[in-house]
C-alpha cells in the first residue's frame, strides 16, 4: 500500500475566524491523486507543528477528511486517514468523561478543559474508499472527536461556557506573537526564557 505519510509539503495551518473553519465540509467523493497529495501534505504540515491530528480546513480545504497520529490508552501510537468520518459514542448512561485540557493548532498555544467520552468509534472511507473503522480510547478517543468535529464545522472553543471561551481567547492572543502567519512553514518563535529556566 502507498504510504502517504512522507513526501508531503509543509502548509500554513488556518486559524479560528477563517469561513472554512466554520462550515460543515464536502464529503469525499473521488479517491485520487489530488487527495493522496493532500493526505500527504496534511501529514507533513501535522509533524511540522507538533500535533496529533489534522483536519483538511485546517489547511484551508473544504473537504471531510482528517489525520492522526495519535497514543490511544495504551500510549501505542496510531495513524490513519479518515475520509467522511461518523463519530460513534457510547449510550449517555454507559458514557465515561474525562475532563482534560484540549488544545487545537489552529488556535495556537491555548487550553481550555473539555469533558469528552472516552471511547469512540469513527467510521468512514481509508485514502482509497474502502470502508473503515477506528477505535479509539485515551486521546486517540478525544482526538477523533476533536477531528470529526472541525469537518463539521465546530471548533472545540464552541463547546466551552462563554467564560472559558473569553479566557482561552485572551490566552491565545497573549501567545499571538509566538506564531508567524505561515507557521508551520515558518517556525514558531521560541520564548525568551531567563537562562537555565528551560525544562
Ligand atoms: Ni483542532
């Protein structure tokens, strides 16, 4: 099978504001170079900045298909394609929460806490149409929902009260200056730390 995910160009990640980050996306409809090309850019712009997922609006692309590599429970690393993902969750009464502090590249260098199940299952289309399914628990479990919720349209800053939301606004706006227009193409600016302050 081709692997898609090297030799891909690294792109600058859209931010919170920009319209495609705020509509639901086109599912995919033809399995193609044109989109292994993507896939692979998407893999390389999510290495360059650091993350575990990537979705294609993320990069500026009005279409339902994300990446991830990402440690599940276990803290084995998983990677994938999803194209057109569903997420399941379990019933409300068999759900577990967890509530840990979220974080999305296109928001860069803001948390905030978001109770999220820890279990669910994302169903869709592999790089080549074939149907698949991904199990995922731990922060894969956040992660594929994080993920399926920007193709939808919804950031995770919409799931916050307005006080959380207010606060993770200012915190990314402080950080503002750390991350250049083009970033990941251009890297971030490190912070002036007092020597021997570093961990
Ligand atoms: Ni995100």
């Amino acid at each position: 099978m081709t692997d898609l995910t090297t030799g891909g160009k690294v792109l600058p990640i859209t931010r919170w504001g920009t319209p495609v980050m705020h509509e639901k996306t086109r599912p995919v409809e033809r399995f193609d170079e044109e989109l292994h090309t993507l896939i692979r850019d998407m893999f390389a712009t999510m290495a360059a900045a650091e993350g575990v997922g990537l979705a294609a609006t993320q990069v500026g692309v009005d279409l339902a298909v994300f990446v991830y590599e990402c440690p599940d429970k276990d803290m084995t690393i998983q990677r994938g394609v999803v194209c057109s993902p569903t997420v399941t969750l379990p019933d409300v009464k068999d759900r577990e929460l967890d509530s840990s502090d979220e974080g999305c590249l296109s928001h860069p260098g803001g948390y905030a806490t978001v109770s999220r199940p820890t279990l669910a299952t994302c169903t869709g289309q592999d790089e080549n149409g074939a149907e698949i399914e991904v199990v995922g628990t731990g922060l894969l479990a956040r992660c594929l929902q994080h993920e399926t919720d920007h193709l939808n349209g919804t950031v995770f800053g919409d799931r916050l009260s307005t006080r959380a939301r207010r606060q993770l606004d200012k915190d990314v706006a402080g950080l503002d200056w750390r991350y250049p227009d083009d970033w990941p193409v251009s890297p971030k600016h490190e912070a002036a730390t007092p020597s021997g302050d570093e961990e």
